[in-house]
C-alpha cells in the first residue's frame, strides 16, 4: 500500500521556468524529509520539515509541510540543469520506518 | 565527520550463493535502517535495528533474508540463496533518534546487488 503519492512523476521543463512537486498522504507524519537522489548513489537529505505550516528554504528551493502534516510541497524557482534528477519525499513517524513517495524524475533542459 | 558507509558498493553473486551487505552507521547512530529499491521504483523499508536488536521487522522477506546490529561492527543484512529477483540496490540509513529528537535519517550510498 503506498501511502505517500508523489505527483508528477516525471517532469520536463526548461531552463528558468519554476516547478512545484507534491507529496500527498491521507496519513498524519511526525515528520517529512526530501531527498535528492543521483543514478547510482543513495539518496542526499535536502530537508527536514516537522511543525504543521512549516516552511523551509534552501536557496532556489521552497519546501512547505502541510498544516495538518499530511502532506508537503517542493517549488523550485527558475530550475537550472544541475537541478536535473531524482526527487524523494518520505514520511516518519518517529524513530520508525520512512515511507517514500514514488519519485518525481526532474529533466531541466538548457 | 564521516557519513553511512556501506560495502561493498557493487555485489555479483550466482543463483543459490548468499549475500553480504555490511553497514556502518554515521558516528554517534545507534539506531539502523535497510531499505530496498528495485529499478524505477522508490525505496521500500525492511528492517529497523538498534544495538542488538531488532525492532522492526516487517519489511523483511519471511524467508532467506536476516539483519543483525552486533554490539560491535557494523550491521549486517543476509540474503541465503539469492534469486534473480533479489537484485536491487540496498541502502542503509542511520538515525540518532532518541538522543535528540529528530527523525532524520541519513543514506549510505548503497549496494547494488546483481543476481546471475
């Protein structure tokens, strides 16, 4: 059973425009973390969100966790091609298991 | 500060040998996470470990697979009589929950299993 859905799953767009990646859950997490994953490497924290309306900022990157904890948002503002690959969205519930979203592969074309 | 180290990076085995993936978690992590992922599909738990024990369980085939956290060393999955459909890229990940709160978990960089 996936209880977080990642949207889109894949995503092409050009150099410059903006982005928005969702991760959606009818479940309540303690926390939610975003990974960057390169092919062949394991996946890179980006962000850890844990209060309910919480947003966090990493340069081009917006990160927002859902006031009821349910669910998060990752917008990219005007996306580079180094911004190109893997993008995971997991959920905790303390010291327990992460559940992951399915992915959204991110293609930024010069 | 090192991070998770996993070894080794890349594993070959043939059909019915068995498997060893060994984890060192980040220094000051006590508490250990195997998780799997096979090829275009997103990473799915298996077991959570601490010191000695198992804590959870439930992502762990029934049969052939096996995890230890020994008191000393690093933690161990075993996979007996590896299949082709055991080839996937497992990945270890370290927590200090407990100690100071956080969820967080950080990945080693995985060990890609190849089944022959």
């Amino acid at each position: 059973t996936q209880l977080l859905e990642q949207s889109p799953q894949f995503l092409s767009i050009q150099e410059g425009e903006n982005l928005t990646v969702y991760c959606n859950s009818s479940s309540v997490f303690s926390s939610l973390q975003w990974y960057r994953q390169e092919p062949g490497e394991g996946p890179v924290l980006l962000v850890t969100v844990v209060t309910g309306g919480e947003v966090k900022k990493l340069k081009r990157l917006t990160f927002q966790f859902g006031d009821a904890r349910k669910d998060s948002s990752l917008h990219i503002t005007a996306a580079q091609p180094g911004d190109t690959g893997l993008y995971l969205c997991a959920g905790a519930r303390g010291a327990q298991k992460l559940v992951f979203g399915q992915g959204t592969r991110l293609t930024i074309n010069p | 500060n090192a991070g998770v180290m996993q070894n080794p990076r890349h594993l070959v085995r043939r059909r019915g040998q068995e498997a060893r993936l060994r984890c060192s978690p980040m220094k000051g992590h006590s508490h250990v996470y195997w998780y799997r992922q096979l090829p275009e599909e997103g990473l799915k738990f298996m077991v959570y470990l601490q010191k000695e024990n198992i804590i959870d369980e439930s992502g762990m085939p029934k049969e052939r697979f096996s995890a230890e956290f020994p008191k000393e060393g690093p933690s161990i999955l075993r996979i007996q009589q590896v299949v082709r459909g055991d080839s996937a890229a497992y990945f270890c990940a370290s927590s200090t929950y407990g100690t100071s709160g956080t969820d967080t978990q950080y990945f080693g960089p995985g060990t890609r299993l190849t089944v022959l």
